[in-house]
C-alpha cells in the first residue's frame, strides 16, 4: 500500500508495523531477536508489528536494531534556509515564527491636497 494522504492513521500504523515486520524477516530475525537488539519487550514489539500505537523512541530502536534509520531523512528531510533567507541570517537562526503584522498606526501626515 502507497502512503497517501488520504489514508487514515489506523491504516498507516498498520503498513508500517507490516513493513517493519518484513524488514525484520528479510533479515531472518526471530521477534525476541530483533526486541533483544532494539531493547525493547517482545510484546511491544508485536504490538508495532501488529499497527498499534508505539512509542516514537520504541519505532527509533527497531528501526536502529534494523539498520533502516537512513530511512528516516525522507521522512522529515533537514530543512533547509533558502538563499534569500541566508543572506538575511546574520544572528543565526530563526527560533521564532513571527506573528502577523499590524497595521502602521496613522500618522498626523497630510499630503496637502487632503482637506
């Protein structure tokens, strides 16, 4: 199954538990091997086999025990600063988002013709 937007987050645990569960047996590991090498139970193991809610750090170490966390820079690739943006950094980088900007305060500014 092809990981879409559309797909509901049940779904998506449950294709990562299967690929997890392929990647484990392609590489002829018992689940008390691979939870032995991820240092984690083997029932938490089966539970993320089986698509049920793990842990982020529990995905971490399978996928580490795994040798797949190269996986995960196309998951959430480095962001990058575009060019105007690096030109722009000179007191290193934005912690922030900033907030919407308010209207300039009117001034007591006429042009002139203004009555």
């Amino acid at each position: 199954m092809k990981i879409q937007r559309g797909v509901t987050d049940k779904a998506i645990l449950k294709e990562l538990g299967e690929r997890v569960e392929h990647a484990r047996l392609q590489r002829n590991l018992t689940q008390d091997e691979l939870a032995s090498l991820a240092d984690i139970s083997r029932p938490t193991l089966q539970r993320l086999e089986a698509g049920a809610s793990a842990q982020m750090t529990t995905f971490v170490r399978v996928l580490r025990a795994l040798e797949l966390l190269a996986g995960l820079d196309l998951v959430a690739p480095q962001v990058q600063p575009s060019p105007i943006e690096q030109l722009d950094i000179r007191g290193g980088r934005r912690k922030r988002a900033s907030r919407n900007q308010r209207p300039a305060a009117k001034s007591g500014f006429k042009w002139g013709d203004e009555t």
